[in-house]
C-alpha cells in the first residue's frame, strides 16, 4: 500500500505574518477602537457633503433624481456676465467688513488692554455680549435704525434739522459693510486681544529705554508684533464675512446687491422652478474661495504661535499713559460698545413696546403695548419653534461636545500615526460655507436610507458637522493642562479606558468642554443660513422664523421673540458657567 506523497504548506512570508500581528496588536486596544469610531463618524460628516455638493454642480438632473455627468452647470454659472460682478460684490463686502472689524477690533483692544482709560474694564463685554443677539436681529435692528424711509435715526434727523429725507441709507453696499463688520468685531476683538496681552512688555520698555517715543514703540514694536494676529482676524473675518447671509438677506436682498450667498439662495430657493445644480455650482465657487482664505488663515495663526513672547515669568503687558486723552480714549469704545450692543438692543427693546413700528413721539409712549409679547406667549407656532431650536442647542452642542473630547484625546493624548487625519477631517466643515453646507447637506440625505430628510435631524447633522471645530478647539486647550498621571493612575487602578474618560478626565476637562458647550449653544440658537435651507415646515427653528414674520412686516413680534431669545441665552450661559467651576460638586 502505497502512501500518498503530501505536499507541505509553504511558510507564511514574514511580512504578513509581521504585519498581522501590528494589525492584532492595534485591534486590541480600546483606543484603537474608539479612533475608528470616532474617525469614521467624522469622515463621514465631512466628507459625504462634500461629495455630494460636487456630485450636484456637476449632474445634469434635479435633486433626488438620477442624472449625468455634465460641466453645463460651470459653464453657465460663471460664463454669465453677472458672474464677474458677483465676485467682485463678494469680494468687496468680504473685504470691506473685515477690514473695517479690524479696525474696530483693534482700538477697542488697544484701549482697554494697553491704556489707562477709564472703564476699560467695562468694554471688554464687547466680545461677550453680542454673541446673545442672533446676526440677522443685529442687521433687523440696524435697518429698523438707518432705513432710509423711516428709519429711527434717520426720523430724529429729519425732525430736528427739518430735512426732507434723512441722511442714512442702510440698502447701500456702505451700509452692509458697516452692519456685517459690527458683527465680525468680537471675533476679531478675541484675537487681537489675546495677541496684546501676551506680549513682554519688556520689549516695549528696552524702546523706550533708547530713546522712543510711545507712537515710535507702537509703530516698531507693537504692532509689528501683533501682524500676525491681525492678519489671522482679517482673514477669519474674510471667511465669514463672504459665507454669512444673515446680514445679505435683510440689506443685500432688498437693496439688490447680488453677492454669492444671495445668488445661492435665488437659484436655490428665491425663483420657480428652482435650480440646485446651478446653486451648488455656486457653492463649490464659495467653497473654493473659503479654503484659499482658511489656508492664508493657518498660516498666520502659526505666525502668531512663533511671535509669542509669554515665557514662564508672570507679566501685565505694558500700560500707556494718555493723560487728559484717556477721556478721549473711553469716548471711542464707549462709540463702540453703542454701536455694537446699546442701540441694537434699545431699538429691539421699543419697538417690541410699540404698536406699530414708527418714529416715536410724545403721543406714542401713551399707547405702549404688550402685545407682541403676547404674541409670543399664545402661538403655537411660535412655541414649536422655540423648542426645536432648544433641542438642536442642548442635544447638538452635547453631541458635539461629546464628539470634541474624543476626537481631542485622540489628537492630543494618544501617539497613534494616523491621530492628524481627524483633526484635517474635522477642519474641512470649517471652512464650509453654512450655505454651501446646505446644499451638499440636500444633495446627500435627499435618498438617504435614513428618513431625515425634511427634518429636524438634518438641521442637527448641520450642525455638529459645521461647529465640530469650535468644540474641538475649546477641549484641545483644556486637556493639555491634565497630566498624564492621573490618566495612567486609573489605569494602574484596573479602570478601562472608557471608565478613565468618563470618571477622570470629563470632570478634570470640565471648565473646557463647559465654555466650549456655551459657544455652541449660543451659537445653534442663533444659526440662520444653513438652517434657512434645511427646514421643514414642521420643523422650523427660530431663525427662519424671525426672518419670514420680518418679510411680513411684523417687527414688533420679531424684536419681542429676538429679545427672548436673548434671555434665554443668558440663562443658559448663566447654568453652564455655574456647573463648569472646578469646585462644583
């Protein structure tokens, strides 16, 4: 009997078996997981729309409908004529309102940090309190101020010089520049600021040690110090200014001054038959613009990193005396903190009192009304409204919150080779036009297997995938701070990773995680463009609903709800700021 010859396997070469065993060794710790979740989840919230935006400027059908690949779309979006004088539009109102919050930005912070001006303390609130009032309430109240037909400023002028007509004209690209860049000034006003109160003074004080004089320090050493950061707010405020619609939409609309986000919102919802593939078209142009600028953005953020002069040794940045012009001083950010929150939230507060909105007189404070509040209070409409903008704050802001601190420990605590890919990923919604995030959104969830199109859920997703970075960015901070060792004492103690994240360093990144979950609370209260192109009649939050009563001409419903909105966020900001003290328990 013969025995049947066998062949032996060939050995396993030694680089699969070496690469198994990377991959087996990776799989086993928990981390590793919580990096595949966590990036999938991202990749997936930042890379579907962007695919789908340019999957919708570059098929030939509507949306929801199978089509063919065609670059008809590009050809007639930007072989149109108007086209040129769109650019040029954006670029003028980008420029324009970033430059001019520069400026604002820049002499409020010089007044307040580096001078002796009386009440400095007072105009710093100039970077907290605006961000309470939503955009388009800052641009409604402006129109409600400077219109030229009956605009309270303008009335008081016409009144008291006994003019024909007053001598304001919000509809004008003026007037929007001027109303976009009030809105831009906090952030730049944060940046500018950080930047002048990490500067040695001793720099300044070597200058004037040879012989400078205080205009010849701030020329050769100030503010050269400071370029980078005024740079980086310009060129932020750049970003923001050309992707906002909140203040296009009550001047640019009216006053027909077409920039990008006004043409997106035509073709996308402003003509009949609408035209998504000719408004993604646009919103790939915008989309372009941005990343140049978030580019020019990262450059001069790491300029500023490397102009830093704060050592371990505790410092005041160098204060200027102005002696009788400190008066002078205080008048300019006291002009400053008027324009920006006094007359905005006074113009909100009477016309919420009035009857009907007008120039007041002395007959009118005998027929003050509460009635809009009333309004407020009786419908329903008005009610579902305000809960569907609660529920997208407190449920998107803790789960991008929650999303944030993941993705921070990954960056930031782990080694793993791929932990700079999620920061990348999570940085592409960030220079996302709310607008152009729209329509990819539409484009995406349109088929989705998932039902949330037309829903609530949709304007969520919106949500947390264009504000994940401002999440991520208040946390990064934070957990620098925590040392490793209270980290690896939970382990050592038997804790697995997700009992060390919950019960160690959740409660020590709290004060972070806390600020940055106000920041996206205020900021989902307020949110307007993208959620104009999202909603559902069924579930419409506030924003769109402030600006469909203001095209109806109810402006004293819109300034009763604005102000509530306003109390809300303070009580909301007032709760978050209690629970995020390191001594709470």
């Amino acid at each position: 009997m013969s025995i049947p010859e066998t062949t032996p396997n060939p050995p396993e070469p030694l680089t699969s078996a070496w690469s198994r065993s990377r991959v087996g060794a990776f799989l086993s710790q928990p981390v590793s997981w919580v990096f595949l979740i966590v990036g999938s989840i991202i990749a997936f919230l930042s890379l579907y729309p962007t695919y789908f935006l340019f999957y919708g400027s570059l098929t030939d059908a509507p949306l929801g409908l199978p089509g063919k690949f065609t670059l008809d779309n590009y050809v007639r979006a930007y072989s149109d004529p108007e086209a040129y004088s769109l650019m040029l539009n954006s670029f003028i109102f980008g420029i324009g309102s970033s430059g001019l919050s520069v400026l604002f930005a820049l002499a409020l912070a010089w007044i307040t940090i580096r001078t002796d001006a009386p009440f400095r303390r007072l105009f710093e609130l100039t970077a907290i309190i605006p961000n309470i009032l939503p955009p388009i309430l800052v641009s409604i109240s402006w129109v409600m101020l400077l219109n030229p037909s009956n605009g309270l400023i303008n009335g008081l002028f016409v009144k008291i010089f006994g003019m024909e007509k007053g001598p304001f004209n919000i509809y004008s690209m003026a007037g929007l520049i001027y109303v976009e860049a009030l809105i831009l000034t906090p952030l730049a006003f944060l940046i500018v600021a950080a930047a002048m109160k990490s500067m040695d003074p001793s720099l300044e004080e070597s200058a004037k040690t040879l012989g400078s004089g205080e205009f010849g320090v701030m020329r050769r050493i100030t503010f050269p110090l400071i370029r980078p950061a005024i740079l980086a707010a310009g060129t932020l405020n750049f970003v923001r200014a050309i992707e906002s619609f909140d203040t296009p939409a009550i001047i640019a609309l009216p006053a027909r001054i077409e920039v990008f986000t006004t043409k997106i919102w035509r073709e996308a919802l402003g003509s009949f038959p609408t035209n998504h593939n000719l408004a993604a078209t646009y919103g790939v142009g915008i989309l372009a613009i941005a990343l140049v600028f978030v580019y020019l953005y990262r450059r001069f953020t790491s300029q500023v990193e490397s102009f830093s002069t704060v050592t371990g040794k505790g410092f005041r940045p160098h204060q200027i005396e102005l002696g009788p012009w400190r008066y002078v001083a205080s008048g300019v950010a006291f002009l400053l903190l008027v324009m920006l929150v006094v007359l905005p939230i006074l113009v909100l507060s009477l016309v919420a009192i009035l009857p009907y909105y007008h120039v007041p007189t002395w007959q009118t404070w005998q027929n003050l009304t509460l009635s809009h509040f009333q309004y407020v209070w009786a419908t329903p409409r008005v009610h579902k409204a305000f809960l569907n903008s609660l529920f997208l704050s407190l449920v998107g802001a803790t789960l991008c919150m929650t999303l944030a601190s993941l993705a921070a420990y990954i960056t930031v605590r782990t080694k793993l080779a791929a932990r700079g890919l999620i920061e990348g990923l999570v940085f592409i919604p960030w220079a996302f036009p709310g607008t152009a995030m729209a329509l990819g959104l539409l484009w995406a969830y349109v088929d989705f297997p998932i039902p949330v199109y037309a829903t609530v859920w949709i304007i969520l997703i919106a949500y947390v995938t264009r504000f994940l970075p401002y999440g991520l960015r208040a946390v990064s901070s934070t957990i620098i701070q925590v040392h490793k060792e209270l980290e690896e004492a939970s382990i050592v103690c038997g804790a697995g990773f997700l009992t060390t994240f919950r019960r160690i360093l959740i409660p020590m990144m709290r004060p972070g995680v806390m600020a940055g979950w106000i920041i996206l609370v205020t900021i989902f209260m307020r949110e307007f463009s993208a959620t104009l192109f999202l909603y559902s009649p069924g579930a419409e939050p506030l924003g769109p609903l402030l600006y469909f009563l203001y095209l109806d001409g109810m402006r004293g419903r819109v300034a009763a709800i604005g102000l509530v909105i306003s109390l809300i966020s303070v009580i909301l900001i007032a709760v978050a700021q209690r629970y995020s003290r390191w001594d709470t328990k």
